[in-house]
C-alpha cells in the first residue's frame, strides 16, 4: 500500500501558525508539508538519542 496520511486536526497559536506559514514559503512548501518536515526532522533527531524501535509490535 502506498503512503497513507491520517487526518489530524492541531490547535497551534495564531502567532506560530503565522511563522510557520512564513516559512513554509520560504521553502516552498505548504504549511502542511511543512510542519509535517518539522515532525519528521524533530523524530529524526530523537531518535538519535533514544534507543526504541518503533517499527517493532
């Protein structure tokens, strides 16, 4: 099956929503696709420091 992507609503300030949208086009991305860059870069970086396997159920 190819990517699926969950619906997931999230509250965030209006402040930081406009800073995120802010980047994002700096970037060239969608707010969307940016934050969820963010969560991918943030997961990545825990990941480093922790030892859990999240592929293992």
């Amino acid at each position: 099956m190819g990517n699926y992507y969950s619906p997931f609503s999230l509250r965030i300030s209006e402040e930081l929503l406009k800073k995120v949208k802010y980047i994002a086009n700096e970037n060239k991305r969608s707010a969307n696709k940016e934050i969820e860059f963010i969560l991918q870069e943030y997961v990545k970086n825990w990941e480093k420091h922790h030892q859990i396997d999240f592929d293992k159920d």
